[in-house]
C-alpha cells in the first residue's frame, strides 16, 4: 500500500514538472530578437521586441504577431530620427 502511494506522489510531480518545463519553453519560444535604437541628438536609447507581449496565441501565429509589432516600433523610432545600435 505503502508503495502505491508513493507511486502515484511522483507521477503528481513528475507531471507538474513536465507541464512547468513545457509552459517555460512555450514561452521563450515566443520571444523575439530585440532591437536597440539611440538618438543621436538627445542620447535616448530605446528597445524594440525581445518580449513575446504580442504572440499569446502562441506558436509561428504568435511569432509572427510579435515580429509585426517589433518591426513597426522599430520603423516609428527611426522616422523619429533614432538609428539601431549595433
């Protein structure tokens, strides 16, 4: 009895801790390049991506999404006089 028990605590936690390791990788495989951008003129320095905030659908829909939204930051920075820092 004793040894079914301890059985069925592992798989409990051998459970939770797949689902936590897979919830982990979901996540930063969301994530995309960040992009740095600094103002010549006023020394400001901003970032564009490097966060997964669009892409909570999750998978290539979600990267897509969050890549869309990094371009566009990226594009209004630059109209804004800003240039990428390597």
């Amino acid at each position: 009895m004793f040894k079914v028990k301890v059985t069925i605590e592992s798989n409990k936690i051998m459970r939770k801790s797949i689902l936590l390791l897979s919830l982990l990788t979901f996540i930063s495989a969301c994530t995309t390049p960040s992009t740095m951008l600094k103002n010549k003129r006023t020394g400001q320095i901003v970032e564009c991506g490097g966060t997964a905030d669009g892409s909570l659908t999750g998978g290539m829909i979600g990267y897509s999404i969050q890549k869309s939204n990094d371009e566009k930051c990226v594009s209004r920075y630059l109209k804004q006089g800003f240039t990428k820092v390597k």
